[in-house]
C-alpha cells in the first residue's frame, strides 16, 4: 500500500471526526433537522452517544496511520503491506 495509504487513512480521519462530530452535537441538541420528523429517532441523545463511539474508532484510525505517516517519514525504508 505504502505511504499514500497511510495518508489517505489520515486524511479520512481527519474529515469523518469533523463531520460524525458535528453530526452528533446536532443530535445531542435535539436539531429539528435531524429530529423533527415522524421517522427520525425520538431520543437524540442516545443516537448521539453512539455517533460519538464511531468518533472514537476513527480517532483510533487516525492515530494508528498518522503514526505509520511519522514511522515512514523517519524511515523511508518501512512499507506499509
């Protein structure tokens, strides 16, 4: 895969925090939006909470290939396979 995956998986971190973050304090605010029709979910706070566990795996994501960046910029001879 090598250093353009890792990067790639960084980057996409980077967006998917900011944007599942926003998600969820939009749920956690009870937003009309998001909350304010017959099919959409009654307990925003809840679907908050669970949004906010998806931040987590993806701030999970980006440490572990932001550290395979670092790793590769150190050293030029580790390959991401």
């Amino acid at each position: 895969m090598g250093p353009l995956g890792a990067w790639f998986c960084t980057i996409l971190s980077v967006f998917a925090i900011v944007i599942l973050s926003f998600i969820a304090l939009m749920f956690y605010k009870d937003h009309e939006e998001f909350t304010g029709s017959i099919n959409d979910p009654e307990d925003g706070k809840a679907v908050a909470a669970t949004i906010m566990w998806a931040v987590v795996v993806y701030a999970v994501f980006f440490v572990f290939c932001g550290s395979q960046v670092l790793i590769h910029r150190r050293n030029s001879r580790v390959v991401l396979q």
